[in-house]
C-alpha cells in the first residue's frame, strides 16, 4: 500500500475517534456545570483545557472558550468540528481503499456540520455532542461491515486504537487531577459508555477503585485503555508479519510494536493496587506513550516528514 494513503487510514481512525472522546468528554463537561451550582466553572474550563493539552490564562478560562477551543474551532484538529473535517479531507484522498459507505457517511458528516454548529449555539451543544457520537459509530460500524481485513483496515483500526488509549486516559485524569472540581465517577463511566457494562461486571454501586480498574483494565469493554492497547498490538503484528518472513528472527519487528507492547504489558502484569497507587503518573505515562508510538508508526511506514500532532509539545 502506498504511504501516503496508509497515513491517511491512519489519520482518519485517529480524527474521527478524538471527535467522539472530546464530544463526550464535553458532554460530561457542560452538565455538571448546569447540574451543579456550587462548581467553579473557571476553575473547571481551566483544568479541562489544560488536561486536553491547551495553555489557556485561568482568568480567560470559561465555558465558552472551552466550546469555542474544543467544540467548533473550524482548523484546529484537537476540536470537533477540526477533527471531523481533517477525516474527511484524508479519507478524499483514500477513496480508492474506503467503501462508498464510508466515504458518504464523512462526507455527510462534515457537510451538516455548519447547521449543528449553529443549533449548538442556538439550542445549547447537546445536540452537537449526539450527532458526533452517532456519526462517529457509524463510520467504525461501516469500517467493520463493508471493509476487507487488509492493511487499510488495520491502518485504520490502529489510529483508533492509539487514540483511544489516549483520549481514555484523558477522561480518567478529569476525575483524578481535577479535585474538588472533578466530576463523579459516574458521570466518568457514562461518557465512555461504560455505565451499564460497569454494572454488570460488578453488580453493585459505582466505586472508584473499581472504575478505574474497569477504564484501565477491563479486557471484554472495547473503551478500556487495555482492550484498545492489545488491539493496536494486534494491528501492528499484522502489519509486521512481512518483516519476519523477511528474515527478522529478533524481538519484535517495529519500535511502535515495541511501545505499546512495553505499555500493554505493565498493565497485564503490574498489580493493580499498584497502578492505582500511582494513577495519575501511570495516565500521564499512557498519554507519553501514545504520542511515541504514533511518531514511531510515522517514521515506520510513512513518508519521511514530522508526525501530526494534536498537542502542544512540553504540555504533559
């Protein structure tokens, strides 16, 4: 496959799921605030920019920075809107590997935008966020229904999977670095859709040594950073096998399989009293990990120029 096309797979698993995580991460957001009087909402917007990885002055800090930063920003690929439209214009220049469905439904996606924006700012940004995530599902749906099990797919499905890792981190900090600013752990738990599989696992009220467990290491639930590390290691095996016919006998063929191999690993066999203990730095670490191996995967499969990144450099 050509590289250039490879990355675009790639970008646009990543684009299409940071739209969906941000959508529900500020879902999350904007109703504690309406729901909780007592909240200060500086304090809030400050924290959750900062955690999405944007400098922001606290006094600047309001919902409305955080809607115009994150939620309609038409450029930047760390909002929304940015995101959704940066997939769209990739997968234009993957038609030839995307089924028709695929490329309709981002094309959709991206064209009704402008009307959501304006209900959003009209309505209140509810709407926006459940358009994204149905948009969202419906494009990974299509992706499972109508693609091959090639390496499009597996391009594909590795982006998301990076991102993922990521963006779950992320939604775990909000609960853990944010203080008495934080949101419930089940207000955490419903926005990764892991509410109700939560409570069938445990039967039992929302305890926060157990959600996080269940986030961060839960093998069955697709959202948990472990599920989604072991299929990026899955993906890049795949992606890999061709060095080892080549003649690779060593170790793992790649440097990407290598870091989220090194990651999925201190999560499988590391206690979990352990990582609990040290949560926010094991986040933080996951957050690292996450930017590494995409640079890893760019140096290893695309063309030679700088990695496309989202946030800010120094910021974690």
């Amino acid at each position: 496959m050509l590289s250039r096309i490879a990355e675009s797979l790639f970008w646009i698993g990543r684009y299409v799921e940071r739209a969906d995580d941000t959508a529900r991460i500020l879902d999350v957001h904007t109703q504690r605030l309406v729901e909780d009087p007592w909240i200060d909402e500086r304090r809030a917007c400050h924290n959750l920019l900062a955690l999405m990885g944007i400098p922001c002055d606290p006094a600047e800090a309001d919902t409305e920075r955080v809607l115009a930063t994150l939620a309609f920003d038409r450029i930047a690929p760390s909002s929304i809107v940015g995101a959704l439209s940066a997939a769209r214009e990739n997968a234009r220049g993957a038609r030839e590997v995307l089924s028709a469905e695929i490329w309709e439904s981002l094309n959709v996606t991206h064209n009704a935008l402008p009307q959501q924006r304006t209900m959003a700012r009209r309505y209140g940004p509810h709407s926006l966020f459940r358009f994204v995530r149905e948009r969202s599902a419906m494009v990974f749906g299509l992706a499972d229904a109508t693609m091959s099990r090639d390496e499009s797919w597996l391009f594909l499905i590795l982006g998301r999977s990076l991102e993922r890792v990521d963006m779950t981190s992320r939604m775990l900090s909000t609960r853990v670095l944010a203080g008495d600013a934080a949101p419930s752990w089940t207000l955490v738990l419903r926005s990764t859709g892991a509410y109700e599989p939560y409570l069938r696992t445990y039967r039992g009220a929302v305890n926060s040594s157990r959600a996080a467990e269940f986030l961060l290491l839960d093998r069955l639930f697709p959202r948990s950073v472990f599920a989604a590390l072991e299929q990026a290691e899955g993906c890049l095996a795949e992606l890999e096998r061709s060095n080892v016919r080549d003649g690779h006998r060593i170790g793992v063929a790649g440097e990407a399989h290598r870091i989220v191999g090194r990651a999925r690993t201190m999560l499988e066999f590391m206690g979990t009293d352990e990582i609990l203990a040290k949560l926010p730095t094991r986040l933080d670490e996951l957050q690292r990990t996450c930017s590494a191996a995409s640079e890893a995967v760019t140096s290893r499969f695309f063309t030679e120029q700088a990695p496309q990144v989202w946030m800010p450099e120094g910021v974690l």
